[in-house]
C-alpha cells in the first residue's frame, strides 16, 4: 500500500509533524495491508504537531482504539531508531499486548512483550 493512500486511510487519526506522519506511514507500508487496515482503523497516533499547539481528544474519540505517542525525542534519533520503535510499538497493538501502567503484570511478563515487540519490528527490517 502507498504512503499517501496509508495516510487517508488515517482519516485524521495522525497528529503530529509532517515528518513524524511520514515515517509512521513509511513504516506500516512495509506491512501486509491487513495489518495497516487494522492499525489505520484502530490506533490514534499523537506527537508535536505542526498543525495547533494543542488539541483535545473527547472520549469517545479512544473508545476501543489504542493510542502510540511518538516523543520529540525519539524524533531527534536516527531515522534507523526511528522506524524500530514505530514498528516495536504497531507490534505491542498487532501482538494485543496489553499496557503495563494500566494492567498488573511480572517483569518476566513485561520482558515477554517487550521482546516480542522488538522480534516484530526485526520482522520487518525496522
């Protein structure tokens, strides 16, 4: 699937920086299209945008997405870094892990995730 048609298919789910939009479509374009489907429907992603100093989401906006936030500090890393843990975190959504601040979880099981994350960006070049 194309960059530009991955981003449409967004439908204004992708807050952030023109390049932190780039990168976020450029990597799920290397996924198969039924794991860009699920993830253009189901995940809002947010960064420092260029577009409003600030916005609000209401809550029925997040009812049953997932939410990625992309940190102007990764940003500032290599596009190699980058690409990783955009990839690492569509894993966490595609892999159904769930969020260790909101669940009660052992390290060994935080560790789990987290390596099974990495495995499904290595999976894909990133």
């Amino acid at each position: 699937m194309k960059e530009r048609d991955i981003y449409r298919a967004f439908e204004g789910k992708l807050h952030g920086s023109t390049r932190m939009k780039r990168i976020v479509c450029m990597v799920l374009s290397h996924l198969p299209r039924k794991m860009i489907t699920y993830v253009t429907r189901g995940c809002w992603f947010l960064g420092s945008t260029d577009d409003a100093w600030a916005f609000t989401f209401h809550g029925d906006d997040l009812v049953g997405k997932h939410l990625i936030i992309l940190s102007d500090d990764l940003l500032a890393q290599s596009s190699k870094q980058i690409q990783h843990s955009v990839a690492h975190e569509i894993g966490h959504v595609i892999l159904g892990h769930k969020n260790a601040i909101l669940e009660t979880q052992t390290r060994k099981q935080i560790a789990r995730q987290e390596k099974e994350a990495d495995e499904f960006a290595q999976r894909f070049g990133m």
